[in-house]
C-alpha cells in the first residue's frame, strides 16, 4: 500500500533545542496532518493543513504544506520534556475517502 | 465534551476467538475510521463508515473482518476467528460533516489493546 516516507526516525535532543521532521510523498495529497502519540494512547491532532503553501502555527509548532503539495514539515522550538512521544504525519488525497495515509512516525527524546 | 471513546481497553482471546470491539464517535460527528497500528509502525487504513453504509473498506481482510455502523449505538469492529497476527492496537477515529464531505480532520480514540493468546 502507499505510504509517506518520515524522516527522522528518531531523535535525541536537549531541552531547549529547536526540533524539525518532514514527510514526503510520491502523489498528492490535499490535507495534511500532524498527530503526536504518547504511548498506550491515540494519536493527537496537532495541526491541520489544507492550502500548498500554508504555514500553521500552534503554540511552539509551526507545520507548512509544501508548495508540490506532496511534503509537509513540522519544526517544534524550546522543546521541552513533555514532547517526548511519536509523531506521526498523515495525508488525505482528494474527494471523500476518509482514508489516512501516515507515515511510520518520528520518536522524539528530550533529555532535560 | 466527551472525545472518542473506545472499548474494551484491552482485549484477551485465544485463537479461534471471536472479537468485538467498540466505538462510539464524538458528539455531533457522522463519520467513523478504524485502523490498525502494529508495534513500531504507524496507523494503517481499515474502513470509513457513516451511519449504516460502508463508504471505503479497502483495507479489510477479505475474510473474518467485518465492521458496522449502525443507525443507533456505536460502531462496532467484528474480527472472527482470531489468529495471533491480529494481535495489534485497533483506533477509531471520527470526523464531522461538513456540506456533503467529510471533514479532513480525524479525532481518534484511545484504542483497543488486542492479544490473541
């Protein structure tokens, strides 16, 4: 099946450190979302996007949709412990599928 | 302003077993999600419902999975038989309607936790 390449696959930082993640895709999507999962629990929204081009900020997030529309990239600044977990891309092609597509997640570490 | 709920939590079977899990969207959502998300990988597409109709299953089992949506009560994911590779975190999640499309955002749940003995 499709799939999003994520990359990194996992990092390691100090508390204070700027973070960024992306995503890239073969095809087009025409929504992109960013989740964080915490383990034993469901993934979160983060952040929507629905324009190529459009960057989003929620609090210390920022994600933008890329101008091809088939990448995504979401910087997280000044992390902190708490935003240790996994975090997860996912698209959403045209029309009324419903159907996300994630990528295999990025594992972030905060040491304080 | 109750989230997606799901349940059981965790859920124990023997191989052979029949499993039922629930789901039960958020207030004012129409459309439900089930995927599926083996340990270390991410979420993988099972099925899109709206009340009574199945709208996209493509990424169902051909055999012993099923899933509902009924007019009343939660959405209900059947899995018969059970084998060990079912074994796996099961999440539904939902979306309100907006015009005649389905809301790019999904919410999700806190996932059913299933080990097949």
């Amino acid at each position: 099946g499709q799939q999003l390449n994520q990359s990194p696959q996992s990092m390691f930082i100090q508390e204070g450190e700027d973070v960024s993640m992306n995503c890239t895709s073969s095809s087009i999507f025409n929504t992109w979302l960013w989740y964080k999962q915490d383990p034993g629990e469901g993934p979160v929204l983060l952040i929507a996007l629905y324009k190529a081009g459009e960057l989003t900020s929620n609090g210390r997030l920022t994600a933008q949709f890329g101008i091809t529309r088939k990448d995504s990239f979401l910087n997280i600044s000044a992390s902190i412990p708490s935003d240790v977990g996994i975090y997860f891309c996912a698209g959403l092609h045209s029309g009324n599928t419903g159907k996300l597509i994630f990528g295999q997640g990025t594992t972030l570490q905060v040491k304080p | 302003n109750a989230g997606v709920m799901q349940n059981p939590r965790h859920l124990v079977r023997r191989r052979g077993q029949e499993a039922r899990l629930r789901c039960s969207p958020m207030k004012g959502h129409s459309h439900v999600y089930w995927y599926r998300q083996l340990p270390e990988e991410g979420l993988k597409f099972m099925v899109y419902l709206q009340k009574e109709n199945i709208i996209d299953e493509s990424g169902m089992p051909k055999e012993r999975f099923s899933a509902e949506f009924p007019k009343e009560g939660p959405s209900i994911l059947r899995i018969q038989q059970v084998v060990r590779g079912d074994s796996a975190a099961y999440f539904c999640a939902s979306s309100p309607l907006q015009g005649s499309w389905a809301v790019g955002e999904q919410f999700f749940g806190p996932g059913t936790r299933l080990t097949v003995l």
